[in-house]
C-alpha cells in the first residue's frame, strides 16, 4: 500500500481526489492507498444520501460563508475546519474475505483502527455504533464507505483540536443517531482527540503498513468540474 499525505487549495478538490483515488483503484490503473488530508477552512459535508436542508442550519452556514458539499460515501453530514485530520482507505476487495459485505469491511477496518489509536494513546478506545470511535463515550472520530466494483473507499475524520462549540452553530441534531448518542447535542457528544496530527498519521501508516509514497495521484479535476463543485450534486437532496 501506498501513502499520499496531500492537501488541496479546496475542499471541494479534495473530496474529488478521494473519488479519483477509489476509481484508479476500481479500474485497476492506480493501487492502495492511505491518504491524508487536513482541512484549512470550515466547511460541511453531508454523506451522500443526506438531505441537507434537514441536516445543516443553512441560514448560519451563509451569515458565516461555511460551504457546504457532499461526499461519495454514505454517513451523516459533518463539520470540518482546522484541527481536523482526515484519512481516506483505499483498498482492493478482490480477494480479501474481510472485505466482501458492508459490515465485514466496517469491523475489519474499525477494529483495526481502534487498536492504532488505543496503543498510541495507551488507553482503551470504544468502537460505538457501525463506525464511530470514542473515548469515555465521547465520539472522536466518525467514517464512511462507498464500494465499487473491485475496491472500497473507508474514510473519515479525526478530531483533535477542533473548535467544537461551531457544530452546534452549523448543524442541526442529526436525523439519525447511534444509540450511544442518546439525545446528546454536539457539545457533549463528541471530543477532540489528544494527539497530534503528525502522531496519528503514523500511527495509521504502521498500522496498515505504508511502503512508499505514491508518486502519480490522478487528476480529481474532471470529478471536480462533473460533482463537487456543482450545486446540483451538493445539494441534490
């Protein structure tokens, strides 16, 4: 597997180059990949079912030129910014048992993210509802996945020292919850993690046994110009 520690100008690129990514992987052109990102303004993504007059508090995100978009994978919408790291997976099915349903790839990657980060911390790490990680019942980190034909992309967000008071200003209770949240608003559902950005990416990379760095990303900029930055993807529900 190879590692791609890369942030584009934007976050609408960004979301498109996890697509590329899963799509070189899928037609056999590009291999497996971890990636790193870091988000350098605030913005939302809404998970690609998700409706987002429902889940986002449109009329703040305007007042505060928050964008919002939304990803390729299932999950709930989120808020991202500064002090957010994320990671993106992307891995062949073929075979691999661990990978072959939503749920099995769901424990697999999950458990064996919950191990990198319980060693690192030196303290347990709680894997709640289908893929959530928490600490002391606090969520820390929440991911996603969308399945192509011969390879997945597992992704997510890391909170480490993320202004929590803005969700509640940007997001509405999501309409949907684990039933760990219970009834929980933002501020006291969820935690930045105690790590460092540069801690948790190696911890990943050691984990899932990084050989190199990749050298030939492909071009998000026809997933770009086709979905992210357009309005009638973003908000297409």
């Amino acid at each position: 597997m190879k590692f791609l520690d890369l942030t584009l100008g934007d976050p609408a690129a960004n979301l498109a180059l996890d697509e590329a990514l899963l799509d070189a992987c899928d037609n056999q052109s590009g291999g497996e990949v971890l990636r790193f990102w870091e988000a350098r303004d605030y913005f939302v993504v809404a998970g690609y079912s998700n409706q987002v007059a429902r889940e986002v508090n449109l009329p703040a995100c305007r007042n505060g030129n928050v964008p919002v978009y939304r990803r390729c994978s299932g999950g709930g919408t989120v808020l991202q910014g500064p002090g957010c790291l994320n990671y993106s997976l992307i891995l062949k099915m073929d075979g691999n048992d661990s990978l072959q349903t939503i749920t099995a790839a769901n424990n697999h990657i999950m458990s064996r993210q919950q191990n990198a980060l319980a060693t690192l911390l030196g303290r347990p790490v709680q894997l709640e509802g289908h893929t959530d990680l928490a600490l002391d019942g606090l969520k820390f980190s929440g991911n996603a996945q969308r399945r192509k034909s011969r390879a997945l992309i597992f992704h997510g967000t890391f909170l480490l020292h993320f202004d929590l008071t803005l969700m509640e200003k940007y997001l509405s209770m999501p309409s949907r919850e684990p039933g760990y949240r219970a009834g929980r608003p933002h501020r006291l559902f969820l935690t930045n993690l105690p790590l460092s950005a540069e801690a948790v990416k190696k911890a990943l990379q050691q984990e899932w046994q990084t050989a190199s760095a990749l050298q030939d990303a492909p071009d998000p900029r026809p997933l770009l110009a086709e979905k992210y930055s357009r309005d009638d993807w973003n908000f297409k529900f």
